[in-house]
C-alpha cells in the first residue's frame, strides 16, 4: 500500500502581510526582501518600493540619470501594474546651452523624449516636485514638447501638491487655473519678462484678492473644496507678485485666501516681497494656523548679498497679522547672530510681546499652543569648508537678554494660556565643528534652562543639542 503525502503550505491572512509590509515602507532593502517571499508579498511590497520615483542629477546611485530614465520606462512599459503605484515624481537637472560646446546638456534636454513617455504613463501621480540640480534649470532651454508636457502633467486634477524650486523662465499663469492644488511650494523661481508684461499693471496691494461679483457666486462656491490650503514661498518676489495679481482674475481657481499652512524663506527677501508681504498676510492669512520661518531652498545670488549675509526684514515676523496662529517654527541660521542688523531673535521676541495686543487695545489671549526655536550652526553655502562654531556656542548659550525676556514674555498666562510647549533646537552637523564635549554641552543646556525657570515650571520646555553621531565623542 503507498501513500502520497502533498507538500504543506501556510497561507497568511492578506491583512496580516500587508501589516508586516507596511511596518518596513521605509527600509528599502528590506522591502526587496519581502518582495522576493511570494506573490502576495510582492504586490503590496511594490506599492511602497515604487510609491516615490526620483530621477535626480545628484543621487548616490551607480548608475547615471540618463541609464536610470532609460530603465525606469522599460520598466513601465513591461508591467502595466507599476504604473499605478507611483504617487510622487522627483525631477531635478540643471540645464545647458545646447550650441555651447563646451558644457554638456543636461540629463533632462538629453533624456527629454523619455520622460515625455514617463509622464504619460504615471496614472496616479498626486506630487510633483520640479526643482534644479547642480546648476539652476533653465525651462526654456527644455525641448518644447517636454516642456508642455510637464505643464499638462502638473495641471492635472489628480495634482494636489506641486513643488517648484530654482527654475528659471517657467511660465506660472498655468498655476492659477489648476483645478485642485492643495499645497503650493515655490522657490528662487525666475519668470520669463513675457509673462510679467501680459500682467502689469501688478497693482495687488490696493484691492483684495479672490474676491467675485454676484455674477460668478455660483462658480466660486463650486471652488470652495479646492482652495490652497500649504503655500511656501521663497523669493525672490516677482514670480510671487505675479501669482497673486493672476490669483485676482475672476477665472481663477488658485485660491489664496483660507490657507492655513504658510512658510516663508528669509533668503531672497527682496523689495518687492517686502512690498508684497504685509498685504498678503492682511487679506491671505486670517486662517493660518502654522507658520514656519526657514532660511528657504536656494542662496540668492552672490552680488545681491555683498557682506556674505542676506538680509532679513523684520515684516516676516508680522504674527499679529496671524490670529489664528497655533504653531509657530522658526528656524535660524547661525551666521546671522552676530550682526544686529540681521539677527532675527530680537524681531522675534518683540513680535511675540506685540502678540497679544497689535492694535494698542486691552491684553488678549492668543491661540499659539507651540513655540519651535532652532539655531543652525552649518554654513549657508553647502560648498563652504567647516566652520568652528564652539565660541558662538559659548556666547549664544549665555545670552540672558535673549532666553530671559522669551521666558518674562512667553510665561504671561493670562496672554499665552494656550501655550504648552516650547524647543529650542541648537543644530550642530555638516559643515561646522565645535570643541565642547558632551559634558560642556549639557552645562550650555543647563545655563539656557536657568534663564527660563518660569516657563520650565509652567510648560513643556526643551533644550536639545542635536548632533550626529559621527560627531559624538
């Protein structure tokens, strides 16, 4: 008598592998791994591996941009299924003269009827981020056909999130009529002198913006789902100034008028963003409820920074113009403490003692439940050498007239009685170097909390030394 015994298999619950993939959506190669275990493995382990396409100038990746462009649409063209998983497209490159011999075009005018392919294939692409590489990118000098096809692929109604940072003569007019952007981020962009001409007079600051007639109630109200809600801007001004004066146009769908997410870069500040800004903040900004101060994406030009610093205006910290502030984080690049003409934390504070009371009427309580402070002790040119930071520590660890008054303000619970967190972050890593130890540092840490003991005893105070392990010793 013989007996055949079949092979046993253990069918997991989909439910429970989907679990045990998603837990590792950010190690890589563990998702190769899980991919490799069987079919049901694969296809979830995909969505997260293929959930972000980045074809990027400057990535530690053995192969070059272009072979990667060339693969990735191979890979597209193969498999049916992958073209529905990506949700976010990276593209960086710079851009050359193509009649000048002596550079090389950039990967994006080489690889240009590629990624016209890509983007024809990529189904449900909800961010886009278009942004410069090693030299800024030049939309002009792109083919012509990739250049309207990456204005159609961004005005897509399945676009919500679009990112543009270091462009020059990329016409934005597009922008404004887009269907369905949620979050709008631009930076050091350069618009072609066509595009302001067709605009002017840019006469933004004497009426309000996305205002209608009776005539268009009824198409404005079927607008209200998509309005912008994320806007952050870095100069400098000019593409700025022409989104909202093309943002007042009674065909708009850009609209400015409910965000509630701002962020702002202090470098590229220029005049007209200065001229710009107060008005904005007025007619824009009644629903912010996060406002974040960041040095911004790129360094201005060279020539327009003769001191090595740029300059800071003091109308970035306009909080009172913000009444519904919640959260505020600001951060601060070291460089620019020493010179008083350009150190933020005075305009900071001075600002916050203004919260309460921006007309000169009675003492009110303010929204702000979170107040988020970093100092970042790194170089602005990343190309720079390291710098020593460890005096500027010393002196900025010990500066009462600072930490002080931010506790004698900050502690009025009758004004900030929402108030329940407060960090201040000093970030030490790339491109600066300091000689205190790790003991020296706590004492720093210890000094700073001294300064402040009735906001230690009445909210969540942190003073954290954030520093890389390679440098700890």
């Amino acid at each position: 008598m013989s007996t055949y015994a079949r092979p046993f298999k253990l069918a997991l619950p989909q439910e429970l592998i989907d679990k045990v993939v998603d837990e590792t959506e950010d190690d890589s190669s563990g998702l190769k791994a899980l991919s490799l275990v069987g079919t049901q493995w694969s296809q979830r382990a995909r969505k997260h591996m293929f959930r972000e396409i980045r074809l990027m100038e400057q990535l530690d990746h053995p192969l070059d941009p272009k072979t990667r462009c060339r693969r990735l649409l191979e890979l597209l063209e193969s498999n049916d299924r992958l073209r529905k998983y990506p949700q976010t497209l990276v593209i960086q490159s710079s851009t050359n003269y193509e009649e000048n011999m002596e550079l090389e075009p950039g990967w994006l005018q080489i690889c240009s009827d590629n990624v016209i392919e890509i983007l024809s294939m990529l189904q449900n692409v909800s961010v886009v981020i278009l942004q410069e590489g090693a030299m800024r990118m030049n939309f002009s000098h792109l083919p012509l056909p990739l250049r309207a096809a990456l204005h159609s692929f961004i005005s897509r109604p399945e676009i919500i999130d679009v990112t543009l940072s270091g462009i020059d003569r990329m016409e934005l007019i597009p922008l404004v009529q887009h269907p369905s952007l949620k979050n709008l981020s631009i930076g050091a962009l350069v618009v072609p002198p066509a595009e302001i001409d067709a605009h002017l007079p840019l006469n933004i600051c004497q009426t309000p913006f996305n205002k209608h007639d009776s005539n268009t109630t009824v198409f404005t109200s079927r607008r209200e789902k998509n309005l912008l809600q994320k806007f952050s801007v870095c100069g400098p001004g000019t593409a700025f100034c022409l989104l909202l004066a093309a943002a007042k146009d009674s065909q708009a769908t850009l609209r400015f008028h409910r965000i509630t997410v701002l962020e702002i870069g202090t470098l590229n500040f220029d005049f007209v963003m200065v001229l710009l800004w107060q008005p904005f903040l007025h007619y824009c900004c009644k629903n912010v409820v996060s406002y974040s101060v960041t040095p911004g994406p790129v360094l201005p030009p060279s020539s327009d920074v003769p001191n090595g610093i740029p300059p800071l205006h003091p109308s970035i910290f306009s909080l009172d113009r913000l009444p519904k502030l919640k959260h505020l984080h600001v951060r601060v690049p070291y460089c620019y403490l020493p010179f008083p003409q350009h150190n933020p934390l005075p305009h900071l504070l001075e600002a916050l003692e203004n919260l309460s009371s921006p007309d000169g009427s009675d003492v009110r309580s303010v929204p702000l439940q979170t107040l988020d402070l970093g100092i970042d002790f790194a170089n602005l040119d990343i190309k720079s050498e390291s710098v020593d930071v460890t005096g500027i520590l010393d002196e900025i660890s010990r500066r009462q007239d600072i930490w002080g008054r931010l506790d004698e303000t900050l502690s009025l619970r009758h004004v900030f009685s929402q108030l329940t967190t407060v960090n201040l972050h000093m970030l030490l890593g790339l491109r600066c170097k300091f000689r205190q130890s790790m003991e020296e540092l706590d004492e720093l840490n210890n000094t700073i909390h001294s300064y402040m003991p009735k906001l230690g005893e009445q909210i969540e105070l942190t003073v954290a030394f954030h520093i890389p392990a390679y440098l700890r010793r």
